[in-house]
C-alpha cells in the first residue's frame, strides 16, 4: 500500500503541549483512498529530529511527505509556500542554539512545497476553516524539518509531494497561554484530514 508519512513534534519553549501529536496519534493507521497514513512524533532537537525524519522516510518509503507543527499565536491553519537553509533562533529542547547557520553546507537556498498549498486553502475555506498561505516556516524547527523533507524529496522520485503545514494552538494550550487563540482539537484535526485529501487527490 502507498504511504503518506506524516509528522508532529513534541512540546516546546512556552508550550507545554502541542496539537500536532494528538492529530499525527489519531490518524496513524487510517487511509485516504488508497493511502495509509503513518504518523510520527519528532523531537524538538536540531541534532535529533532531521535524523528522526530522515530514518522513517527510508522506513515507511512515502509517496506523499506531510509535516505538522504548531505556530501559537496563529489564527488559521497554515500551510508554508517556502523552506530556507538557515538554522537561527531559540534553543531547542536539547539546550542548542544556532545563529545564521545552513542546514546543509552545500544545499540549494531554499525549496518551494509541492503540496498543493493553494487547493489545500481553498478547500479548508470552502469548508469554513480559516486558512491561508504562509511565506515563512521561520528558522527554527519546523523549517529545518521542512527543508530535509524537501532536500530529500528533490533527490527522490518515489516522493510526488512532501512539504509543511502550520497549525494554529488548541483550546487546551490556549487557555495555559491565556492570550492566544485557539481552535478545538476536533476541528484541527478535520482540517488536517481535509488537507490530507487534497493532497492525496492532486496527485491521483
Ligand atoms: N513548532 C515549532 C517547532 C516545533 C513546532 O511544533 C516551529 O514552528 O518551528
């Protein structure tokens, strides 16, 4: 059966929970047509989580790469347009830190997504989920595991699809925040799992 990997990643800095792990649990098993969904967690680490990603990509042999993470403090569900060869900003989980540093020496500068992030916006906004593009997965985590994600893509044929969606925080981690919004859970994950329909139908 053909594959969709896709990835969350455990809590961070000032969040102590994050929405993507329960979406990523919830859907590992369950298939979209002819796909089966795998789910994973990653660490918040820049030493650990692109060789995470890096060994299930070999594992699973995905058609179609999809990364979760959370962005608290959005208000829509996300999907990125761009990844960059730059590591930068806070500490990760492990306590390192890097500033202005490549992912890869000698990599492209930066990779476009080749999910279908337009169809995918259009679909969650006919549905009435709020959605939009993003021009930028930041330079911390989520950018770096979109980037190996699409590094390995570009090296691979087996790949049709692979990029990064940013989800707003749940109810759950709102109300610990106290000043940003939030989504319930049920909602995020039927927006993701509409996501994921796009784009398993836009490669069919
Ligand atoms: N969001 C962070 C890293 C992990 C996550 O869920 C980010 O946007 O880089």
């Amino acid at each position: 059966m053909v594959k969709l990997l896709l990835t969350g990643f455990e809590p961070f800095l000032t969040n102590p929970i994050n929405p993507t792990m329960d979406i990523v649990r919830a859907l590992n098993g369950k298939r979209i047509d002819q796909y089966e969904i795998v789910g994973h967690v990653l660490s918040v680490d820049f030493q650990k989580a692109p060789e995470q990603f890096l060994k299930l990509i070999e594992e699973v042999k995905p058609t179609i790469i999809v990364s979760l993470g959370l962005a608290a403090g959005i208000t829509k569900i996300s999907p990125e347009r761009v990844a960059i060869n730059v590591k930068d900003g806070e500490k990760d989980n492990a306590g390192n830190a890097f500033e202005d540093a490549p992912i890869r020496e000698n990599g492209d500068v930066a990779y476009f997504s080749t999910l279908p992030i337009r169809k995918i916006v259009n679909r969650l906004n006919t549905a009435g989920f709020p959605a939009a593009i993003s021009n930028s997965a930041g330079t911390y985590l989520c950018n770096n595991i979109m980037y190996e994600g699409l590094y390995y893509a570009a090296n691979n044929e087996r790949i049709k699809a692979a990029g990064f969606i940013h989800i707003p925080a749940s109810f759950e981690l709102a109300i610990q925040h106290g000043r940003i919004p939030g989504w319930s859970a049920r909602d995020l994950q039927k927006a993701i799992e509409l996501a994921l329909g796009e784009c398993v139908q836009s490669i069919q």
